[in-house]
C-alpha cells in the first residue's frame, strides 16, 4: 500500500489538501489504521494547544502598548524634526555668507557709507552687522513659516 | 474603521492613526498573544511580548511594502523575532530551561464540578505538551504553534519566517515525532 507522506496527512488535516487529492486521502485513510492514527494524533495534538479561558491577553494591553509607543516616539520625532531644522538654517546660512560676500560692497558702490569716513574697513562691518541681522530674520521668518507644520506632525505621530 | 482591511489599516498607522492601530490591535492581540504563550510558556512573558511586538508594528508601519507580503504574516513574524530574541537572551542567561521550571496558570478547581475530573485530565494533557513543547528547538516549536493556532496556513507561515513550505512541513512532522516520544515516555513515567 502506498501511503500518502506526512506533508499530504498536514495538508489534509488542516483543510489545505486540493479537492480531488482530499478525496484520495480520505478513501486512504479509511482503510489504513497507521495514517489514520497520524491524523488522530495531531487532532490530539492540536485540541491540547487549543486556547482556553487563560489565553485571554491583558485588558490593558492597548493602553500599555499606547504607552510604550508614546516614550520611544518623541526620541525618534525629535530626530527628525531637527534633520527638517536643519534646511532652513543651512538656508539661512547660505544667505548670510552671500551677504558677507556682497554686502560690505554694495553699501560702499551705493555710497550709503563712505569708506574714509569709517575707516578702510567701516563698510566690511556694516556689511557684516546687516548680513548677521539679515540671517536672523530669515531665520526666524522660515521657522515660523514651519512651525505649524512642525507641530501637527509631531501631534499625528503622538 | 473595523471592517477595514488590514492593508489599509497598516497605511494609517504609517500616518500616524491611533484609532487604526487599535483596530488592527484589537484584530490580532488574542491570537498573537495565544501563539506567544504557547512559545514562552509562561503568561508574563507571553504579555510582555505582546506589547514588544504591537510597539514594533507601530513604528515599523511606515516600512511595511504591501508588495512584499501581506500584513498578517509580517506581524507573525514581527512576534516571532520578538520571541526569538527574547528567547536568546533568556537561555544566555539561563542555558537550560527545566520542565519542572515551567510555569502554567490552571485554572481554579470548583469543588463539586461534574467535569473536574475531565478538565483536569484535559489540563494535565495540555500541561504535559507545552512543557514538551518548550524543549523542542524553537524552528520546531513555531511551526506546530503557528499552524496548530488555525490563524495562518503553511503559505502564510512560510511568508512570515522565510522558510518554504515543504521545509515546514517537514519540520512540523519531526516536531510530532519528538513531541510523541516525549509525551509517551511521561506516560510510561506516570505509570
């Protein structure tokens, strides 16, 4: 007699056995005490792991898991919030070193400050002291812009 | 929201949808936890666990790719990674678990009860497998538990730890003969 194997017995045990083969191993098992005492056992099997009333998870298994979410996420959130920091004061940088770069000529080329007057590097300084001004507003202005943004996003993840 | 799919339901727990992730909690939370119970053997681990693992599919949401599988078999599999690592850093601090250590909660005896006798017989049955169960190899373990629990086929099983089919198969029929062996030699004991 050919026995079906042990993964054909599985299969047909728990209903994954296609239609015409569950048929076969049906007829099969009728008449073959060892196979049918396989699938015995497994039932056996599986009837002893079968849930029972201390399988219930814990009540407060949600507010716990809430919880634990709730003290790792500001760890992460706050990583990412201060890569997306990082773009407006990289931008905020980059307009201050253009100023830099510019500005103490400009003023000059405008005649808006006369380098005898000052001195030979009056202009350079003035320069410097609006670029530095300059880069606190465009800092502040693309923060506040982003504030809000900022703040749902880490109230949507909390 | 309940009737949702789980697909569906994982997107918004991506987005950060508290109310989602209670429903899919909700879905998953008995049998997650009846498969962790029956890996750990004991009731507080099988909680602690539990939490580990809904945790982790929280923040890994955003990286589950729908095209990779669905989400039932990767949070199966997310709590067999968490009972798999647990486990290891359990047995490296204790490198033998004794039968005689293994912890079941059984249930109250009611004097009088008409079925004591059965349901104790029925608990002792129990009891005698998930303590064989426990010193089986763990490969071995979560195949019976996972299929046994009628929660996942053997495809989805084989979704959630990466070994195919046929392997799962085999490793389930190795785990009954280990399982008979010892359940037959507790008899022979008892006698």
């Amino acid at each position: 007699m050919t026995h079906p194997s042990p993964g054909a017995l599985l299969e047909l045990h728990f209903g994954e056995a296609p239609g015409d083969e569950r048929e076969a191993f049906e007829a099969h098992l009728r008449g073959c005490r060892e196979c049918a005492s396989f699938v015995q056992e497994l039932g056996r099997i599986e009837r002893a792991l079968a849930g029972g009333p201390d399988d219930a998870p814990p009540r407060d298994g949600l507010e716990r898991v809430l919880a634990r979410v709730a003290a790792v996420r500001p760890a992460r959130g706050r990583r990412a919030e201060w890569a997306v920091a990082l773009v407006p004061s990289a931008l905020a940088l980059l307009a201050g070193a253009w100023a830099i770069r510019a500005g103490g000529e400009r003023l000059t080329t405008l005649g808006l400050v006369t380098g005898a007057s000052l001195g030979p590097v009056s202009g350079e300084l003035l320069g410097l002291s609006l670029a530095a001004f300059g880069l606190v507003v465009v800092g502040a202005l693309i923060t506040l812009a982003l504030a809000p943004v900022l703040i749902l996003e880490s109230h949507g993840r909390s | 929201m309940t009737t949702l799919p789980d697909e569906a339901l994982i997107e918004r727990v991506a987005r950060g949808d508290a109310d989602a992730f209670s429903v899919l909690y909700r879905r998953y939370e008995r049998p997650v936890f009846a498969v962790l119970l029956r890996l750990g053997g004991q009731r507080a681990l099988a909680e602690e666990w539990l939490q580990e693992t809904f945790t982790r599919v929280w923040l890994a949401a955003r990286s589950h790719d729908p095209a990779r599988g669905r989400v039932k078999p990767w949070i199966y599999a997310i709590a067999l990674n968490t009972a798999r690592s647990e486990l290891g850093r359990k047995r490296h601090r204790t490198p033998h678990v004794s039968l005689d250590a293994v912890e079941m909660d059984l249930p109250d005896a009611v004097a009088g009860e008409p079925s004591l006798a059965a349901r104790l017989d029925e608990t002792r049955r129990a009891q005698a497998l998930a303590a064989a169960l426990l010193e089986l190899p763990d490969y071995l373990r979560e195949v019976v538990v996972l299929r046994c629990s009628r929660e996942l086929s053997f495809a989805e099983i084989a979704e959630a730890t990466g070994s195919p089919q046929g392997t799962l198969k085999s490793r389930f029929h190795r785990a009954l003969l280990a399982l008979r062996a010892r359940l037959g030699r507790g008899e022979g004991d008892g006698r």
